[in-house]
C-alpha cells in the first residue's frame, strides 16, 4: 500500500529517475545508490530467469515470483513489467491482485498480440485497442489500492494519431500513465503530452528510436517516470562477456595467468549492499 | 521403460482405466491402488492450488509444478491436462519441452477460447481450427520423445459436424488421440471414432454429458483412454465438506462434542500410500535411532 503512495508523491515532485533492475542484487544496489523508485523490465527478467528471448515465454509466476523477491529486500518503490497481463482480462484481474499483495508501486501492462516485438525492434503488432481497454478497465477493477499505478504501454506501430488516439482511450479506461514506445520525435512526445491527459514513462534506451531527453526536458514533456529500463542489464552482462572472454584465452594461452580484479573485495561490497550489518547482528546474539 | 512407452504399451493392449488426480498425494493413492496411468485434471489443480475456477486463471508454471510433484513421486504414467497450453504458439512449445523434462507421458490440449467453459457447463466459444492446427504442429516440432502422446480435446459447442471436422484434422496435424467432449449420444462418439484412424479419450463424470458406459462398450468404441477425470477431487472435497459442516454445528453449541473416527488409523494408512517404510528406513540409515 505505501509503496504505491510513495511513488505518486514523488512524480508530484517532479520527474523520478528510474534504472532498470533485474534480480534481488541490482534493485538493492540501486537503492543503496540513492535512487528512490526502481522499474524491472520483463526482457531482462525472460533472458536472465528463463533463458530465452522476451517473447512472451515468461508465466505470470516466474515474473511476480522475481517481484515479489525484489519488493521483499527494497524499500523504494517498485515498478514491474506485466507484458500483456498475462493472458484474458481474468488474468490481468490475477496479476493486479498478487502485485497489490506482494507490495508492488505500479505495473506496465502493452496491448501488443504475440509473437511481441518491442518497436524499438520492429516486426511486432498492436492487438485491438477495445481488448486493451477490456484489460485497463479489469486493472483499475482489481485494485484495492486506490493509489495503485497502472501505466498502459503502446507501441508506435501504427503512427502517431493511432498513437494517441490509443493514448486518450486507455486513459478514460482507467490508466494513470502512458508510456509510449517506439520511434518518436521531441514534437510527437510534446503531442502526447498536450493530447493526452496523462502523465507519460519515458525509456532513454542506448540504441533506440527515441531522442534521449535530459531530466529537463522530460518534465517539460510531462514524463514523470525516466526509466533507464535495459542499460543497467546490459551494462552488467556486458562485463560478464568481457570477463568470459578473457577467461577463454585460458584455453588456447595455458602459460597464462588471469589478471584478477575484483574477488574477494567485491564481494564483501556486494555483502553490505545486502545488508551483512544486519545478518551480522544476528550472528553476533544468536551463535 | 520411460513412462512414454509404458503409456503407448498400455493403449497399445487395450483400453486403460485412468482416475483423475491434482496433487501428488492424490496421484500417489492411485498408483498404490493399483491402477496403470493417472490423470491430472486442470479443474482440480486450479481448484485446490489456486482456490479458484478453472477459468485459466492457472499459470504454465503453476500447472506444470503440480505435475511435476506428481511424476516425482509416481512410476505410472501421467496425463496431464495443460489447458489451451498456456498462451500463443511459443507457450504451447514451451510447454511441451517442459512436459517432457518433467517426465509427463502425455498432454491434453484444448481448443476453447477464453474465458474457456466446459461444455458440461455450456458457454464457451473455440477458437480458429487453424490456429489449433498450429498449436499441434508446434507441439510436435518439440517431441523430442517420440513416444510422448499429444491429445487433442475439442468442446462440443458448436454441434455434432463441426466436431468431427475438427477432429479429422487435428488427427491429420498429427495429435496422437482425440478427446471429443460434450456428445450425449453413444452413436455420436461412434461416428467420431470412425471419422478418424486414431484412437479416443474419453472422459466419465457423474453428471457430465458424455454417457457413461462400460469399459467393454469404450473399448468398442476405440478409446484408449478411459479417464474418470473429476470424480477422485469432489469426492475428496466432498467428504471434507461434510466434515466442516459437523464441525461447524460445534459454533452454536460449546457442549457438543464431535464423535471421530479412527483418524490416527487412517493416517497411517495413508501414510502407506507416500511409502512410509521407504521414509523410515531412509531416516534410520542417516539418523540411527539413540
């Protein structure tokens, strides 16, 4: 319930710079960074959970079971991808309802049909707007929290009008914020902005079709939630690649030593991030 | 023998006799009573794992993990409903991998639509023939055992004709058998089984619209599988109603006492069908007794 309110009063404030976190360590290392609200993409969760690319493989329970184990060990509010709502309107109800109880801030639910294909990517299709209506409205019923975030994601497949024709209809629906994906330009999101009553998620994406706004000009744009969705990810496995690389060099090079950086250190940082004072007290009057 | 080929063995022979189950106790119960295959229904499951009706509410993995117990506890071949395969064309095919990993025998896919309504209980809509087809082909690009047995059920919503339309090209797709619902009349499954050169499933429940008969009379009839689908679950259910409603009268009168039965007995004979000796002798071999 907090979490939820939480998040409302800071995007009253203003705009709230979101990363992306994927597992347990990334969201408590972001909090312990300072950041105050935290976004879980369910690429990163499908490639990293289930091993395969995010099209729609995931289950409801893999996605909220990530969730709820984010949720548990952070105090800043959480925002997690839902893909489609995983299924009928009747399961969209379901996941509302176990996100309310495991105490996520706010849900992003798209009205692309399967195989999806984030418009960043292309190739992907928007099913019917009336069926993502259905699944706004099953949202905004299912919730017990009346500061619940339901953010309803479209993406640019079809243009700009059907865009925020798409945009209009999911806010009288019940949505409370619209994050519109794909290639577009500063004057279509100002379109948004003026043409649709809702305030906006943005995704500054290296790679993407978008121009990247600073924190500025996305509070002119009434974006409200900058999430940095897919960077934090890559940027992490990005290093592991590095690391793996290297360590295959050991095959071919036998004479080799591996230049070690981090080891032992870095995990006694990863520890504290994890709270280990805490775990340590516990130690200290029980054993 | 994997319980793949125990399973073709079994229909191979004859007509097998299959009690439903949902959870790995229940499944448990049925092997030690001696019978040859179980079936897991996704009523059931839904039921007593999410404590809601078996409208898909149920997830891949929530259904899977059920059945999954099951086969880790069981040596007879498992059957398990997997609902419409949880999504789109790539959940079918995951589902199927999944299946197979997990040691299940076979699967039963259904047609309907969402929100899905058995024809025992009439509303539901199917969806496209084709898009059936698609599911079965996909699923069958993902047997990488070729013994695993894919069923195709298709609802009786839309009249006798339809049915046994999509019942001859599901069987050309390639599903292993086909699981007609929803046909009052022994004649009408009659002409179904003709229809097609492969065998059926067939399912018994107390109320149900498919007519009950006898294995014999299933047999000619050319079903294979013969599954009393739902009938293990409310009997379960119903018996733990009864009990709650005894129990309950105590709520108006704190003299009355329950008079109970031989419930440590019983537990212990139920604690025959999870193998208790098995458990016991495995605890004394690591914690010998002081």
């Amino acid at each position: 319930m907090k979490a939820a309110k939480t998040l409302r009063s800071l995007m009253q404030k203003g705009v709230v710079l979101v990363p992306g976190v994927w597992n347990c360590l990334s969201a408590q290392m972001a909090e312990t960074m300072g950041f105050e609200a935290l976004y879980m993409p369910g690429s990163t969760i499908s490639v990293t959970y289930v091993g395969k690319p995010d099209y729609a493989y995931i289950t409801q329970t893999e996605m909220l079971e990530m969730a709820e184990r984010v949720a548990r060990v952070v105090n800043v509010p959480l925002c997690v991808d839902i893909d489609d709502g995983f299924g009928n309107p009747l399961n969209v109800q379901r996941t509302i309802e176990i996100c309310q109880k495991i105490g996520v801030a706010a849900v992003q639910i798209e009205d692309m049909v399967p195989p999806k294909r984030c418009a960043n990517v292309g190739g992907g299709h928007l099913g019917p707007a009336e069926a993502m209506v259905a699944k706004i409205r099953s949202a905004k019923d299912a919730k017990e929290d009346q500061d619940f975030i339901v953010i309803a994601r479209t993406d640019n497949y079809e243009g700009i009008d059907e865009l925020i024709r798409r945009g209009r209809l999911y806010a009288e629906a019940g949505a409370d914020m619209l994050y519109p994906v794909g290639a577009l330009t500063r004057e279509d999101f100002k379109r948004i902005s003026t043409e649709v009553p809702l305030p906006l998620m943005d995704t500054p994406l290296g790679g993407g079709k978008s121009p990247v706004f600073s924190l500025t000009e996305s509070q002119e744009l009434n974006i409200r939630l900058s999430v940095y969705s897919l960077d934090p990810f890559a940027t992490a496995y990005r290093g592991l690649m590095s690391f793996l690389e290297e360590l295959n060099k050991l095959h071919t090079h036998r004479e080799n030593i591996m230049p070690l950086e981090y080891g032992i250190p870095a995990m006694e940082d990863f520890y504290k991030i994890c709270n280990l004072d805490k775990t340590e007290q516990s130690v200290a009057k029980y054993f | 023998m994997k319980t793949t080929s125990q399973l073709r063995a079994l229909i191979k022979k004859g007509t097998v006799l299959v009690p439903g189950s949902w959870d790995a106790m229940s499944a448990r119960m049925v092997e030690k009573m001696g019978f040859d295959a179980v079936y897991m229904t996704g009523w059931g499951a839904s039921l007593s794992t999410l404590g809601r009706a078996d409208l898909t509410y149920i997830t891949q993995t929530e259904m899977l993990q059920v059945a999954h117990h099951i086969t880790t506890v069981v040596n007879i071949p498992l059957i398990a409903d997997i609902d419409d395969g949880f999504g789109h064309i790539l959940n079918v095919q995951r589902t199927i991998e999944l299946s197979q990993k997990y040691g299940i025998a076979a699967v039963q896919i259904e047609d309907m639509a969402a929100p899905k309504r058995c024809v025992n209980v009439g509303g539901g809509r199917l969806i496209p023939a084709e898009d059936m087809v698609k599911k079965i082909k996909a699923a069958l690009a993902v047997r990488y055992d070729p013994d695993f047995i894919i069923i195709a059920r298709t609802d009786n919503h839309e009249g006798i004709d339809e049915l046994e339309k999509r019942a001859r090209i599901y069987a050309e797709a390639g599903a292993d058998l086909i699981y007609p619902l929803g046909l009052t009349a022994k004649s009408d499954i009659e002409r179904i089984s003709k229809a097609i050169s492969i065998p059926l499933m067939i399912e018994q429940i107390g109320a149900g619209k498919t007519p009950l008969m006898t294995r014999a009379e299933a047999e000619e009839l050319n079903v294979k599988i013969f599954a009393y689908t739902l009938e293990s679950v409310v009997c379960a259910y119903e018996a733990n109603r009864q009990f709650l409603e005894r129990l309950a009268s105590l709520q108006d009168d704190k003299n009355k006492k329950l008079e109970l039965g031989p419930t440590f007995k019983q537990l212990v004979q139920l604690e025959h069908f999870v193998d208790i000796e098995k458990e016991e002798e495995n605890q004394l071999k690591f914690f010998p007794r002081c």
